[in-house]
C-alpha cells in the first residue's frame, strides 16, 4: 500500500496525481500588437501596485511585517472602533508597534524551544488538520451555496416569527428511529421525554425546550422546525449533538412586516442566510459522504469489543497510539474499515484518528451504534482531509500562512504561562495598597437573581401580568423561558456583583428578597424580568474584605509590567526594526466598510 506523510502526521494512501497541462497559445497578431502598448501599462501599474503592497514596513527576527498586512490590521482596527480613514500617525505606529510586540513574543517562544513541547506539537498538529478541513469546505462545499432573494424573505419571516417546541433527544439514529416507531404506535410524547431525559426540567415538562427563534437552535433542528405546523411531529433530526424527534407546540408572528424593513434588514440577512446554508451544505456534504462508505460491520464490531473490554486505554486522556494498537490483534491491524473507489480506511488509520478525537468526545461512547456513528465521523474527517491534500486548487501557501498564525497564538499563550509564572506580590504592598487606596476595592452589594427570559416584550409583559394575578414564577418561566437550563434551578442565577448588570443595576439596587422587577429589554428577542433571592449588602472596608482583591490587582499589574519588560528585551535581541522611510511613502487605503 502506498504512503505519503506530510507535516501533520496525516498519511495518505494513495499519492497525488500529477496533473499534465497542455497549452495551446493563439497569437492574433494584429489584435496583440494594437493592445500592448494599453495592457503593459495596466499590467505595469498593477505590477507596481503589488510590489508596494509587498514592501516590508517592520520586520523581527525572520518575521516581515509587510505593507499589505499593516492595512489590513490598519482595516480591521478601523472596522472595530468605527474610526474611519482618519487614523493618525499615533494610531498606525501603535497598531504596528503592537505587531512587532506579537511576533517578538513568538520570536522568543521559539527561541525557548516552546514549539518542540509535545502539547504544543500536538496542537500544531490539530491546527494544520482544521486549517487543510477549512479549505476543503472553502473550496469545494461553499461554491455550492447560493442565496436566493426568496431565502432572503424566509429567513426574515422566519426572524419575526417565535416558535416553541419540545423535542425527544437521542445519542444514536438507531434509538431515534425507534423512539419515532413508538410515536407511530400511538405512544405519548409526554411519556417518552419522561423515559428519555434524565435532565428533571426536560424529563417533567415533556421535552419542552420553551420560545425561540433564529440562532437560537442547532441550525438542523431550527430549519426543520420552521417547516412545521403546530401539532407536528418530525422525523428524527440529526443535529450537532445526537438525533432529536420533535413536536411543534406554538408559532407567533410578528405582525405588519414592510418591505421597508426587509430592505433596511436585506445586508445583514444575506450574511446570515449564506453562514446557515454553509452549515446545512457542510452537514448534506458529510451525510452523502458516509453513505458512499462501503463499511465492514463485523471488524467494527471486533474494535468495539476491545474497547468495550478494557475502555481506559480508549478514553484515557492523551491518548497513545502504540498502546492501544498493541491491544488490537495483528490479524486486524490492516483490514479495512471502509472503502470508497478512490478511498479506503483501516485499523490503524481508526487508530490515528482517535488520538485526534478528544477525550470527552471518545468517553461518551458507550455502544456499539455509539461507536458506529463516532469512527463515521472519524472516516468523513480523514476522507475530507486526504481530499484537500490531493486538491491542487487549494492553496498551500495560504494553509501554511493560516496555520502558522493560529499556532503562534499557542506560542503566545505559551509565553503568558511562563511570565505568570514569575509574578510575585506579598502582603506588604498588599497593605500599602489597602492604605493608600482602599476604598476602591471595598465589596460592593451582591443580589442573587432569579431571571425569566422571554422572547419578546409582549410575551415578558404577559409574564408578568400572569405572576401579578397570582400564577407563580416557577410556573410562567415553565412557560415561557427561553433557557430551559434554568427551569431545574427556578431561573436562579447566583449571587453576582451588582455592577455586572450594567445599564439594569440602578433598577436593581433597591430590590429586596421576593420582589419582582421588570421587564428589561436587552434586544427585541431577549426580554427578561427578575425576581430577587437574596442580597449580600456591601461589607465594611477591611484589609480582610478587600485584600484578595487588591492582591488580584497587583498580580495582574506586575504581569503587564513583566510581560511588557521581557517584549522589550526580546524586541532588541531579535533586532525588531520599523522601516520608517518605507512608511513614511506608504498611501494607506481606507476599508471599504468604513467608507462613508
């Protein structure tokens, strides 16, 4: 059997084609003649254009900061703090000041040997296999997509428009199908969440997962339920967490939408509408995929019996290959889990795939039809990862460049670790903090809150007329609750700051235990209202009430300042530079999206 191993421990069976390309020029000699003076200098001006895009402003160690990069970064600052074109000199020094500041930090990494640790070996690893999974998708799954103006209408509908549901979740396609086999059979909804949740709010309540609308839902489940009519119950659903049965129970539309609004709403609806059909196409891509899999059922079944037999080699954190192979018999180490035309699976591929399975991922597995669907998922990652590395279209350089960028932010992290690690704050400039400034760390008041969040300001003031005539909080968040995390608990939040309720922290500062206030508005899908728990009123100003915090304080002052010192020092031992003569004749561009 062939192999080719690239960079990310992958291996591949089967080598890259090469590809012959045979080209046949022909030249119009009139046509080419009376056109090159015209496109040279077009060509001449882009030519020159790319070359100033490409011209290096700063540059540490082998890091170049190029002119593109700094307008991009100049782009995306603009973006976020909605400056403009207007940015000053200041501005864009600081902005590459803070560039060279990240690949100094890196630099040194680097130089610590940070890279060559196997954690970070193995996340440079998990990083190029998302990076190549990305392209992949990019290139061949996302030109599919398409957005129609009449997505557009349904999704905006679809915006103005709450749904509630309940819905009967599974692990496995197999206990799906069955559960729906039940239902035909006249079994009772209600029922069947109480055999299936063990969760009481989902068990108790019929599965109901209360009011929601766009986004709020695994986009599967979302569409699906759209689609339905209040009394419906679907086919099993496949979705990001397992498989879910689900029954439709109201449907509240908005009323008098203008096309106005539609228009003023069409830009922000195309984004969404292309990010949800992506995600649908990726899910029908994976789907089709493991259907053209030819599967050996019976060797699946013998590696589910070695895991069954001894799990801890399986769901042990880190994984070792070696380890768990030597468990499997030689007989089976070769054969082939699964084939394709172009595209065969075996044992040790299984193997390999598991170490880049994550321990939660791999500990849930507690069946064989478990254990089916997860080596599916493991054989549509290899299959999509062995096409992008075939794929001569995708570009290699923007793999390498992509991956290399998230990983620094692994070495970055890296080089955090190692300063908190030098911090060091004693008690005495603990005590000279609480003497000089105290009072700005006294405990402030703390509320224990329980919250309803409703989906809309109608449904909240209904809310709360229903618990002003006397129905109990407990019972109109079952009713209406848009979390229904918070039904098992009484909507209870925990004691928190009372400045972590922001713009609503005046209103509640007044609250007592038992009373009611609201509702507040924090958008036009997430109402809610509270009732108060408890109050933790704010403690006397004592070196004792304050002094973790001031010691919070001061570590994270010292940590900046460590961090800040050992930059710098690492800035002049990779001779980090600013080509301020290169700067100085660069015509910064403004970003189309901050254009006026």
């Amino acid at each position: 059997m062939n192999s080719t191993s690239f960079r990310t421990g992958m291996i591949f069976k089967m080598p890259v084609s090469t590809a012959a390309f045979l080209f046949v020029f022909y030249l119009f000699s009139f046509f080419f003649f009376s056109c090159e003076s015209r496109d040279s200098a077009v060509e001449n001006a882009a030519e020159a254009e790319d070359v100033t895009r490409s011209v290096t402003v700063a540059q540490v160690a082998d890091f170049e900061i190029s002119a593109r990069h700094f307008q991009n970064k100049l782009n995306q600052f603009a973006e976020r703090t909605g400056q403009g074109v207007n940015l000053s000199k200041d501005v864009q020094k600081s902005i590459l000041e803070d560039r060279l500041s990240r690949y100094s930090m890196v630099a040194y990494a680097l130089d610590q040997g940070w890279d060559r640790e196997p954690e970070l070996q193995y996340e440079r690893t998990m990083i190029e296999r998302k990076v190549w999974m990305e392209a992949f998708l990019r290139d061949v799954v996302e030109p599919q997509v398409q957005v129609s103006e009449q997505d557009l209408r349904t999704l905006f509908h679809r915006l103005n428009t709450t749904l509630r549901a309940s819905h009967i979740q599974s692990d496995t396609e197999e206990e799906a199908n069955s559960i729906k086999q039940k239902l035909r059979n006249g079994a009772s909804f209600d029922e069947l969440a109480r055999i299936h949740f063990e969760t009481p709010a989902l068990k108790y309540n019929g599965g109901d997962l209360g009011y929601f609308t766009v986004d709020d839902m695994d986009i599967s489940f979302e569409d699906r339920a759209y689609q339905m009519a209040v009394g419906e119950i679907s086919e099993p659903v496949k979705t990001s967490t397992g498989y879910s049965i689900i029954q439709l129970t109201d449907r509240v539309e908005t009323p008098a939408v203008t096309e106005q609004q539609f228009a003023e709403k069409k830009r922000d609806l195309t984004l969404l509408a292309f990010r949800q059909k992506r995600e649908l196409a990726i899910r029908s891509h994976m789907r089709d995929t493991i259907e053209s899999f030819s599967l050996n059922e019976e060797l699946l079944r013998q590696i589910w019996d070695i895991i069954r037999d001894d799990r801890s080699a399986y769901t042990t954190d880190g994984f070792n290959e070696e380890s768990f192979l030597a468990s499997v018999p030689e007989s089976l180490r070769s054969q082939v889990l699964a084939r394709q035309p172009s595209f065969l699976f075996d044992v040790a591929d299984f193997v390999q795939e598991a170490r880049y399975t994550t321990k939660k991922q791999r500990s849930r597995v507690t069946s064989l039809p478990q254990f089916r669907e997860q080596v599916e998922g493991m054989i549509y990652r290899r299959f999509v990862l062995e096409m992008a590395f075939r794929n001569e279209s995708i570009d290699r350089e923007y793999v390498e460049s992509s991956s290399d960028e998230t990983f620094y932010n692994a070495l970055i992290e890296r080089f955090n670790e190692s300063i908190r690690e030098m911090v060091r704050v004693d008690e005495e400039q603990v005590r000279v903090v609480f003497e000089e400034d105290g009072e700005f760390f006294a405990p402030e008041l703390h509320l224990n809150l329980a919250e309803i969040p409703f989906a809309s300001i109608e449904a909240a003031q209904d809310g709360r007329a229903m618990i002003d005539g006397g129905l109990s909080f407990e019972e109109v968040l079952r009713k209406y609750t848009l979390d229904i995390g918070l039904v098992d608990r009484g909507g209870e939040l925990g004691f928190m700051a009372l400045s972590e309720f922001g713009s609503m922290a005046s209103e509640l500062a007044g609250i007592q235990p038992g009373e009611i206030v609201g509702p507040f508005e924090i958008s036009s899908h997430y109402v809610v209202l509270f009732r108060c728990l408890g109050r933790k009123e704010a403690a006397p100003l004592t070196y004792e009430n304050t002094k973790d915090a001031i010691s919070r304080y001061l570590e994270e002052m010292e940590f900046e300042r460590l961090k800040q010192e050992v930059i710098e020092r690492a800035k002049k031992r990779f001779d980090a530079r600013i080509f301020e003569d290169r700067l100085a004749g660069l015509t910064i561009e403004q970003s189309p999206r901050t254009s006026n």
